[in-house]
C-alpha cells in the first residue's frame, strides 16, 4: 500500500486537517511529524465537531494507530488536556495513541522566553502562538532539550533540568528582568506528566518501518505549510520546524525510498497568521469577505487571519520544494459569489517579473503582485461531491490552478464537513501499490 506525505503548500491553515481526516480512513497509521501545540485544526464529522492540536484527527477512525513522531516538540500538559478534551467527546484515545520517545519537550521556561524575546524584539517579532515551539528547537539544536525518554529517568531529567535552569535563570534575572523558575515545581509537575504518558512512548521508527514492511498503509500529516518550514519559508517569519516534506523522513526514522506521494494542500485563496510578507494579501476592508466567508481564524489563537488572493507563484515552489505529486484544493465554496477571481501568476518588482519565489525578503515584501483575472461564479459550488457538478468557471479555476503549479488536482473540498468534497483520485486507493 502506498505511504503519503500530506503537507501545506502556502502559510498554513490550508485545510489540511479535513483531508488527513479523509485520506486517514484508508490509512492503517497516520503519524505527525513536526511542530506542537502551534498547529491547530477542527473536524466535522458525523458525530460532532473536534479541535486537534497535536494528535492526528485520524484518532477519530476507529483502530487507526495514531503517532506523534521525534521532530514534534511536546507540551506534555497541553498533550494531556487534548486527550482528555477528546476522551469526554467519548474518542478513546489512549487505544491508539504512541509518542517517541525522541520527541523534544515543551517546558515552562521555553514559553517564559519565547514571550520575553517577542517583546524584546517589538515591529521585528514574529507574531508566534506563544507556545514556547521556537525556544524548544533551539534547546533541541542547541543539544540541551529534554525529551521524552528523558522523562521516564527522573534522575537524568532532574539532572539535564537542573543545569537548563540554572542557565535559563541567569538569563530571567539578568537579561529579561524576570522571576527564576522553581526547580522542585517543574521536576514534580513532569514528572508526573511522564507518569501519565509513558506507557505510550516507544521507539516510532522501529514500529513504522516494521508497519511498512508488513504492507501497512503510513500517513505522515505535516503542520503549518511550506513558506513557513524553517529552510524554505519565509525566513525569519517562520515556524522553527522543516514543514516541508523532508521533515516527515528526519521527523519519524522513516526512510526517502518508503514513501510514495506527497500531497500539497492549497486553499482557494491565502490567508497568514503573525508577520511577515504576504504579497498577495488584501488590505483592510477587501480581505474581510473572505475573512468571514472563510471563517478565517486561528483554531489555536483565534486570532483573525490575514486574508489575499490564490498565490500561484507560492504554490508552484511549494510543488517544487516538496516534490508534490498532487494537489487537495480547500475552500472552493468560499470564493462563490465572488464577481471575479484572482490568480497571481508573477510578481513585479524594480521592472522584473518573479515567476518563481525570490529568496530576497526585500522583493517579497515590496514586489507587486501581477494578476490573472478570472471570471466568477453565480451557481454555489458549496457541498459539491463530483467534479462535473461544479459550474464552468470553477473548473477553469481549478484548470488554471493545475497548469500555474505544473501539478494536478486530486482532491477539491467545497464545505467544512467530510463529504462536502470532490474526489477525482484518492492517492491511497489508487495506482503505486
Ligand atoms: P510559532 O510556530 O509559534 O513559533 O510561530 C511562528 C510563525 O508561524 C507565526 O507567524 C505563527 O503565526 C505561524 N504559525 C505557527 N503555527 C501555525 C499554524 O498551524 N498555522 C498558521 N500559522 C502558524
């Protein structure tokens, strides 16, 4: 059975999380990969509406194992609460539920510092969720994080955290003008996080791998998207993870050669939480239709997301970057009603046409996007299920989206819910098996 990669072409929030949910019900194993409690997304299905942050939505397909893999990194008391929240929505969650051990932890000192460092840096901040992610790498690179396998030696996690906070606390005292943490709070609180969690720490890349060569079927569910994974983002208004497919091999133990298709997800349209360029994004009054159309705002911040036309100059490096073998394009529906459509296809900047994304900030940020202009639809495209039911405009929509990115659509989703969606190939069904 094919294994498939699943990751955002644009500045996340594409939707991702209703195709993993629909991709997952073929899949045996669907593994995160990347990122913590910065993610967030919310599913409809049958029975109720569930909002995800760090464990895969296909927990909510009975027997699927459910993976959060080495490259993430953990709040054990954010972790603990998402499975308690799902458990009360009768998900029992625990029956399929694995964590590496090598995934990096989350603690309190990494969110103390994350907030100081973004207030330091006043108009030059990154706008992040504030959940401690970026701190949490840099320990992870830095070679002073703690991770999870950690937390079941309490006398080589009291060891490692004693010597992190002596060091983290010079810097509140000296640097930030703030309280040192308490040793004894945060050794007892973990440890009895490690408690609650370790019978769910295994070594993942042992288990995927003996899944694959058992024919099992592997979803690797990238978080954010592509222009904000820490290599090909938009550095340094990015995330702190590799969100692009490469991250699902570093961020599991699984091997290049074991995965078959990778899957970009794109919006109709590009919205971007926190700062950074967006060259495409709509200013003040124009990007709040689709704003509120989109119901575009943050399921981990609430906070309202920057709206813009569909960035074909994005997508296309995204298709490069990840080696995309298909696109899942969301939100469809959002754009009906809409008189015309917009495509950027170039952007323009001191006289020079950039079809391809520019590695200069400075031309992201000031270039000027050039568009396609597309007639829009008046029949509603919301809740279609086949591909002939959509009216013609929309399909040249979707016919200009394929060429601009050089790579074909499989899947096109017209409503929040899980069969409000177009499925012209399902990628785990079909052909490389
Ligand atoms: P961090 O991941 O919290 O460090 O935030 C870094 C940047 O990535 C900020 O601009 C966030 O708004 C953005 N970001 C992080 N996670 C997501 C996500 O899941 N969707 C959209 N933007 C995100």
């Amino acid at each position: 059975m094919p294994n498939i990669i699943v990751v955002g072409t644009q500045w996340g929030d594409e939707g991702k999380g209703k195709i993993v949910h629909l991709l997952a019900k073929d899949a045996d194993v669907i593994v995160r990969y990347q990122g913590g409690a910065n993610a967030g997304h919310t599913v409809i299905d049958h029975r109720a509406q569930y909002t995800f942050h760090m464990i895969p939505s296909g927990i909510l397909h009975p027997g699927k194992t459910c993976i959060l893999g080495n490259g993430m990194v953990i709040d054990p008391a954010a972790l603990l609460e998402e499975i308690e929240l799902l458990e009360s929505q009768q998900i029992p969650v625990r029956e399929n539920f694995l964590i590496s051990h090598r995934a990096h932890l989350i603690l309190p000192y990494h969110r103390a510092i994350e907030r100081a460092n973004e207030k330091l840096k006043g108009p030059r901040r990154i706008g992040t969720t504030g959940r401690g992610i970026g701190p949490s790498y840099a320990d992870k690179m830095g070679r002073t994080g703690i991770r999870m396998c950690d937390l079941l030696d309490p006398t080589g996690f009291r060891k490692i955290l004693e010597a992190n906070l002596a060091e983290m606390n010079l810097l509140f005292n000296r640097l930030y003008d703030a309280e040192s943490m308490d040793l004894e709070k945060i050794f007892e609180t973990y440890c009895g996080y490690g408690e609650r969690l370790k019978s769910h720490v295994v070594d993942i890349s042992l288990l995927i791998n003996d899944l694959i060569d058992r024919s099992k079927t592997v979803l690797f569910e990238g978080a954010q998207g592509t222009h904000l994974d820490v290599d090909h983002g938009t550095y340094p208004f990015v995330t702190s993870s590799s969100s692009t497919a490469g991250g699902a091999c570093t961020g599991t133990g699984v091997g290049p050669t074991r995965i078959n298709e990778v899957i970009g997800v794109t919006k109709a349209y590009t919205t971007r939480v926190g700062s950074g360029p967006f060259p495409t994004e709509l200013l003040g009054d124009a990007g709040n239709g689709l704003k509120t159309r989109g119901n575009e705002f943050g399921a981990t911040t609430g906070r309202p997301r920057r709206c813009g036309w569909y960035d074909a100059v994005a997508v296309k490096y995204a298709v490069r970057v990840n080696g995309l073998s298909s696109l899942a394009v969301t939100k469809l529906d959002v754009l009906d009603g809409e008189p015309e459509i917009k495509l950027c296809t170039s952007y323009l900047y001191d006289g020079k046409h950039y079809t391809d994304m520019p590695l200069n900030e400075a031309i992201i940020n000031s270039c000027e996007p050039v568009y396609e202009v597309l007639e829009g639809w008046e029949t509603p495209t919301s809740g279609a299920t086949l591909y002939q039911e959509l009216p013609e405009p929309a399909k040249r929509f979707i016919e200009r989206v394929e060429v601009l990115a050089g790579c074909k659509v499989d899947i096109v989703s017209t409503g929040s819910r899980e069969n409000e969606t177009i499925i012209i190939r399902n990628p785990l069904v079909t052909e490389k098996q």
